[in-house]
C-alpha cells in the first residue's frame, strides 16, 4: 500500500495508530508523565516537504461514562494532562496536529439534540473548558475555528490554521497547519 505505520494498541477496547508515506521518527506512546494502562495517544513526527517535519498526535479521548463517576474524573485529568502534554510538544514541534476522536461536543450544534445530552458527557462545561485548553494551547488555528463556528465538521481533529485534505469521508476530520494559509496535502 506504500503506507508506514505507528501502532499501538491493547487487547480489549482501545487503540491508534498512525499512517503515513513517510517513515515515522520520535515515536511516542501515551502521554509522558500520565501513568494510564489504556492505549489511547500516539505522536510521531514526518517528514514534510513545506514544513520539514510534522508532529502527528493521534489520540482517542476517553467517553467519561457519566459526570460525576469515577471514569469522568478520570478523563478530566487525562484531558489536563494531555493538554499540558501537547502544549510542551508545541514548543518543539510548531507544525503540531493533533486529531482523533475528541468525545466533547465544543457547540450545541455539534450533537443531534442538545436537550438529549443534557445531563451527559460530552457537552458539560468541565469538559468544554478543556477543549477550549487546547485552542487557548495554540490548536486551532483560523480555519479551523471558522468551520467550528460554521458547523462543517465535527471537530475531532485540531492544528494551526489550514485544512488537511482529508475529505468528506474522514470521521469527523478537521485539522489545519501553518498561518501561511497553505494546505498539507
């Protein structure tokens, strides 16, 4: 297939991986500094030919059952950490993209019902505030908070300012790159 690939997985519910037409370097598994036994965060960095190497974070947020449990607090310190974690990754790597499956809803309009998640995770302001850490990191970029605001996308994929070409068919994929306005692919 002509496709690289950083995998990391566990035997029963989570995973990520990573694939790229490049070899993938500095390849890093979790969050640094979080102990979590779920495979849930994988960075690598790729060559680039406009921006010389890309840092790739590919992450599957945890769902946090019900506010209030055990396993929402849980994914509350695990979005602090990797916040933190992403923010110092910023510092080496300013061609960062981080994109996965978020499991928080930035907008109302992002669910089918917002009355229906009342109550639910996903939409708590806790959760909102620690999606609204990662655009006050640097993530987000111009274009990406342009569709955001416009509901094109659901955001599940976040960077510095212009669309990756991933097209219709991505699952919830929005991510964008550089202030020069210039796409990735």
């Amino acid at each position: 297939m002509g496709y690289e690939a950083a995998v990391f997985g566990q035997k029963t519910y989570n995973g990520v991986a990573l694939l790229s037409r490049q070899p993938a370097t500095d390849v890093v598994r979790n969050i640094p500094g979080f102990t979590d036994e779920q495979a849930r965060v994988i960075a690598a960095t790729v060559p680039h030919a406009q921006h010389g190497a890309i840092r790739v974070v590919g992450a599957y947020f945890p769902n946090g059952q019900a506010p209030g449990s055990e396993k929402f607090a849980y994914k509350m310190a695990w979005l602090e950490a990797l916040r933190n974690w992403v923010q110092d990754e910023l510092t080496r790597h300013p061609a960062l993209v981080l994109m996965g499956d978020f499991n928080v809803a930035p907008l109302d309009t992002e669910v089918w019902d917002i009355a229906a998640f009342e109550g639910l995770t996903h939409v708590t302001e806790p959760e909102r505030a620690a999606f609204q850490g990662f655009l006050d990191a640097g993530l987000g970029g111009q274009l990406g908070l342009l569709a955001l605001e416009l509901g094109l996308v659901g955001l599940h994929a976040r960077v510095r300012g212009v669309e990756l070409g991933l097209g219709g068919g991505a699952r919830r994929g929005l991510a964008a790159l550089g202030d020069d306005g210039r796409g990735l692919l």
